[in-house]
C-alpha cells in the first residue's frame, strides 16, 4: 500500500465507519497520545524499565506493532485533514535529507561500529 492508498483507505473509513473526523487538535492530542503509547512499550521492550507484570512481556510486540500502526493511521488522518500529501511530502523530506546530510552522516565517528 502507497502512503496514497493509505491515506484514501482512511478517508473512506473515517467517512462510513467513523462518521467524521475529529478536530485537528483533538486529533493532535490522540497523537502524543498514542505516541505516549509507543514510548510506555519502548521503554519496557529496550530500555531499563520492567513490566508491572512479567507476562505482559510476550505480548508486547504485538502491542508495539499495534501502538505504531494508532500513530500512523492518526498521522494520516492529519494530513487528510490539513490537505498534505504524504506521499509528496516524505518523497520531497527524503531528498531534502540526502541533500543536507549527504555527509553529515557518513562523517560521523559516532555513527562509526566499532
């Protein structure tokens, strides 16, 4: 699926299941909501903090997955809203990247295995 897929997929959701999109700004509080989400499981999945219960471990890369496809569909309905494409937009953000960092990155002695 294309991000334009994507994002016609969610317009034609959001039109016959889920009535109408929210408010811009309540979908940009669902947003650091859900991101929220991702960071809890992050957190627990590959920094220092443990689960409250040691079996909720097994589950939580499904949870993950399913906490980064929230961002994304909140994401695009976003753009839906706000008239971007995002298909333009990442394409146009690559290039700029490649431009910027064409040798910031590769210079870097951080990013250098050891």
């Amino acid at each position: 699926m294309t991000l334009s897929e994507a994002q016609a997929t969610v317009d034609t959701w959001i039109r016959t299941v889920g009535v109408r999109y929210y408010g811009e700004l309540t979908n940009t509080a669902i947003l650091m909501e859900e991101t929220g989400e991702v960071a809890r499981l992050m957190a627990r999945l590959y920094g220092e903090q443990s689960f409250k219960r040691p079996e909720d471990a097994a589950t939580a890369p499904a949870q993950l997955a399913d906490e980064l496809a929230d961002v994304l569909f909140v994401l695009i309905c976003l753009a839906n809203q706000t008239g971007v494409d995002l298909e333009d937009a990442f394409r146009q953000n690559l290039e700029k990247k490649s431009i910027r960092d064409a040798e910031r990155h590769r210079d870097n002695p951080k990013l250098k295995t050891p």
